[in-house]
C-alpha cells in the first residue's frame, strides 16, 4: 500500500510542474491541419489533411482531397505521398533508415508547409509486470501494469506509451503516456501506468512504445496538458512543427511492443 502512495506521490508532483503553453488562435478562422506519420514498424507514410477551425473542435473537418505531398530523405530525396481518397494520403514499403531526418513538404492553397522530424531507433521492451491492488479511493480493485525498459545511455530519449486492451487500443488523448530520460538517462526504468479501470484477471494488457523527437514529444506533452484541463479556460492549439500557422504534426517514428495476460 505504501508503493501506492509513493505512485500517486511522483504523479501529482509531475502534473504540477508541467509547464504549459497557450498559443493565440481565432478560432472563427478555418485551420490548415496536417496530420502526418512515418511508422518504421510497416515502412508506411500516412497523412491527413484538412481544415479546421480548431484542433480541439468537435465539428467534422473539411477534408483536402488531390494536394501534393511530398517527404525527403536525409539524402535529399524525394517521394510523393500518393492520393487515397478523402483526405487521405499513403505510401508503403518506404524503408526507413534511423538517425536521419524526414523532411515533409505539403503545398495548398499558394503556400509549401514543412516540417522536419527525426527517426529515432526502437528501444526495446521488457517483459510486463503487475500487481494487484485492493479498492483505494473510490478506485477498484485490481492489477496495475509496470513499464519496464532499459533506457540507453548518453542518448535523448522521448516515447509516447499506448496501451491496448484485449488487442484493442485505448486511443483517446488522456490514455496515452508520456516518457522521456530528462532525469533518468541510462537507468532501468519500471513504471506503473495507472488507468480509471483496473485491469482483471483474464485480461490482455499490450504496450507500444513509440520513439520519438523532441519536437514530436513537445507536441503530445502540450496536448495532453490541454486535454486533461491543465490548461488555459479556452484551450489553444498545441505548438507544431510545421512552419507557415500550419496545424498538427509530422512524426517519423519507431516502436517496439510487449504484451502479457493477467493470470
């Protein structure tokens, strides 16, 4: 039970000193967002774009259909991003080649957007672990699940975390987690990942932890702090990579899974 104070302990400390940034936006004004990913798992570039008028607003978005996408190696190569319809741009069997830089340009409307993003390799996984814990504070009871990883030395560092439930993934903002080495470069790290449920007996528990960029970090940290209601009463678009006021991000990243059973 003590380990569970200590938990909630380091949580609540690390919600309070998150800094958050708010970034002026008119919302009356329709948005350019580009929504970009350079999986290495599949050797897949794919990209959303449309219009917005805020990337937090509920109203469906106007997609942008036959535009020219483009992404560049570190070589200075280019590749089109083929069309595959509403709003939807894809392009497989792209090798990647890690610690290089991606460069994604996308032209609309008169204008070239670019963001750079670097393919950081895979750090892999150790094996899941849990622990059961009986109600406490109006949560259940039940098993919470340990991140466990050897973070390697002398090397930044950033993941984002996604967990997936009997092979279903949590996919909204607030169930993401966010991981870098700020303060524990080359340490062993296990760390639990709390969730408003706990998981039972029987249940499938699957990670995914994603190697990121600073800049991509950034981005998912802000969002999350806006998400969760840390930050302004009128919540601005997270700060991006693009260039040009271009809305969302550009990530290349790798990943490596882990996946266990409760028994």
């Amino acid at each position: 039970m003590r380990n569970l104070f200590y938990c909630f302990s380091i949580l609540i400390a690390f919600a309070s000193c998150t800094k958050v940034i708010d970034v002026d936006l008119n919302d009356a004004d329709q948005k350019f967002t580009m929504e970009a990913n350079y999986t290495a798992e599949d050797s897949t570039v794919r990209v959303k774009l449309s219009l917005t008028t805020s990337y937090f607003d509920n109203e469906p978005s106007t997609t942008l259909n036959n535009l020219v996408v483009i992404i560049t190696d570190y070589l200075g190569n280019p590749q089109t991003v083929p069309f595959a319809g509403n709003g939807y741009y894809e392009l497989t069997n792209y090798i990647p080649v890690f610690n290089t830089d991606y460069t994604m340009t996308v032209q609309y409307d008169g204008t070239t957007y670019t963001a750079v993003s670097r393919m950081n390799p895979p750090v892999p996984l150790e094996p899941i672990t849990y622990e059961y814990y009986p109600a406490f504070f109006g949560l259940e009871a039940g098993y919470i699940t340990y991140l466990r990883y050897n973070d390697p030395p002398g090397v930044e560092n950033q993941f984002i975390v996604v967990m997936s439930l009997n092979y279903a993934e949590e996919g909204n903002l607030t169930d993401f987690y966010l991981q870098s080495d700020d303060l524990t470069d080359g340490n062993f790290i296990n760390r639990p990942l709390f969730r408003t449920e706990a998981f039972q007996i029987g249940d499938t528990v699957g990670f995914e932890m994603r190697s990121m960029d600073k800049s991509v970090y950034n981005y998912f940290s802000e969002v999350l702090s806006i998400a969760g209601g840390q930050g302004s009463a009128a919540p601005a678009n997270p700060k991006t990579n693009w260039d040009n006021k271009g809305l969302g991000y550009f990530s290349a990243y790798s990943n490596s899974r882990a996946e266990v059973i409760i028994e």
